[in-house]
C-alpha cells in the first residue's frame, strides 16, 4: 500500500495527475480508508493547483484528532504553497463532517487566508465514501 501511494505522489508531482476531483478522491480513499485511527492529510499545491506534497500532519484515536492551524501554515509556507487540500477519515464509516469538522475548516482557511494560501476544500474519507467541503458549499 505505501509503494502504491508513494508511486502514485511520484506521478502527480510530474504532471497533473491530481488535477480532477475524481483523481484526488481515488488518491485519499488509497490512503485514508483503511486506517483504524482518524488521521489528518494536506495536500501542498502549486498556483498552478500542481501536488507540491502530501503531509500526515496529524494523527490521533479512533474518535477525534487534534488540529493545530499553526503547524499547517507554518508547512504550507515551508512547502511554498499558494493552495493546500485537507483530508480527514472516519474510521467509524460515517461520511457525513460534523459540526466540529465544518469549525474547523473556516478556522484553518481563515489562517491561511492571513498569508495568502487559498484552501480549495476538505474531504472526508470513510471507507469508500468521500465527501467534499466544497461540492456541498460548506467552504
């Protein structure tokens, strides 16, 4: 699985490999669905919406993972970045953020808007199911 994500963050660094929702979805269902524990993802993009990287920033229980907006702009900011994407999973299977997942988000984009990195969306991975900030207008 990490060969298979680590080729995969390879190719996208060369072209635009995730340059369509579809593309960045199959990417986090590969790297987010299976884990037993939530886990919090950036990815890095160039202006040109280009993958610069992709970061496990945060890594926490079951139930819940803290999230620090400092840290994620002090990486974005490290990396370069004029955009970033945020991925979370539900290990319990349940898609749908809650209302700490929406809180969260207007506070990250809020951070980065100071330093003028765009946050272009939030997914939410459990299982097979993906579902955007933006394609439901919560960002």
């Amino acid at each position: 699985m990490e060969l298979v994500s680590r080729a995969f963050l390879e190719e996208a660094a060369q072209r635009d490999t995730l340059a369509s929702p579809d593309a960045v979805r199959d990417y986090l269902r590969l790297t987010l669905a299976a884990l037993p524990h939530e886990s919090f993802l950036v990815l890095f993009l160039d202006s040109q919406n280009r993958l610069l990287a992709a970061e496990e920033m945060f890594r926490g229980t079951l139930t819940q993972t803290s999230v620090y907006p400092r840290e994620i702009v002090k990486a974005a900011l490290a990396h370069n970045a004029a955009a970033v994407l945020f991925a979370h999973n539900h290990p319990s299977g349940v898609a749908e953020p809650s209302r700490a997942d929406e809180l969260l988000t207007v506070s990250l984009k809020q951070a980065l808007a100071l330093v003028d990195i765009r946050a272009l969306d939030h997914f939410v991975v459990a299982g097979q199911r993906v579902v955007s900030f933006a394609e439901r207008g919560l960002l």
